[in-house]
C-alpha cells in the first residue's frame, strides 16, 4: 500500500473517532448542527496533496464508513464525498497555490454545495425538511480546515518530497 494512502487511511481513523464522539450530557441537541465533518477535511487534504493515491474511490470507501459510524442513510456520505473528491481532484494544483484562507472558502463552498445535496437525498428518501441550521456545519468545517492542514502538512512533508 502506498505511503499517501497509508496516511489518509489512518487520518481518516482519527477523523471517524472525532466524528463519533458523542456530545456531553448536558449540551443541547442543536449543538450538533455546529459539529465540522471531520473526513471531509481529511479527505480534501489528501486529494489535494496525493491526487494518484487518494481519489473518487478512497472518497467513496471512507463515506460509507461515515454512514456506518453516524448512523446514516447508506450511501448519503458515500455519494457527497465522491463529490467533493471529484470537486478536489478538478481544483488539486490550483488549490495547492493558494492561501489557507482562500482554501478555507473553496472548502466551504464545496462542503456548502455537499449539505445541500445531502439534505435533498434525505428530503426525497425520507421526506425530512429542509432547515438553515444545515449551513453551521459547512462553515465550522471551513473553519478548522486551517487547524487539519497544519495537524496535516507534517505528514505529508514527512512522507517525502514525491508528493
């Protein structure tokens, strides 16, 4: 198994654990609304900095892992994070040349873009309203994208200059 792969997949393991984690007793259940999707951002990083090791498959493994940890409608992760793969793997050399904070945005639009299409899949298979507590978790996950690339960057710079 490639090196690159070799470290999505554990980054990965750390983000489903973070993902997992339940919220304190005492919190108030619309606190969830503020959660960052953690794999999302693991996934962004890895397809931007290992594009020929971490792709559209990777993406699609990891988000019926997503579905089977949370709880979720199988394949609803699986199919939002084959596109934010695909967004990723088209922006990859661009978005390596820009800033933290412009990636930040590109991450929100993308993980933006992501909700919506999920909130549509669970209007249609379980007639769930829509509601705009759906664009907290977009904007905490662009939030923590600058804290996941610096966790992140070492890895990658460890793994050797290849990538």
């Amino acid at each position: 198994m490639p090196a690159p792969l070799l470290a999505f997949w554990g980054s990965l393991g750390v983000a489903l654990v973070l993902t997992a984690l339940a919220l304190p007793a005492a919190s108030p259940a619309e606190l969830g609304w503020f959660r960052p999707q953690w794999a999302v951002l693991v996934l962004l990083f890895w397809v931007m900095m290992a594009p020929e090791a971490v792709g559209m498959g990777s993406a699609w493994l990891a988000g019926l892992l997503v579905d089977s940890v949370t709880g979720s409608l199988l394949g609803q992760h699986a199919l939002t994070y084959v596109f934010i793969a695909w967004a990723g793997l088209s922006l990859y050399q661009r978005l390596r040349m820009y800033s933290l904070l412009q990636q930040a945005l590109i991450v929100l639009l993308t993980v933006l873009a992501a909700e919506l299409a999920a909130a549509l899949m669970l209007r249609l298979a379980r007639g769930q309203a829509l509601s705009l507590a759906l664009l907290w978790a977009p904007l905490m996950t662009a939030l923590c994208w600058p804290l996941v690339y610096g966790a992140l960057a070492p890895l990658r710079r460890w793994l050797g200059p290849s990538l």
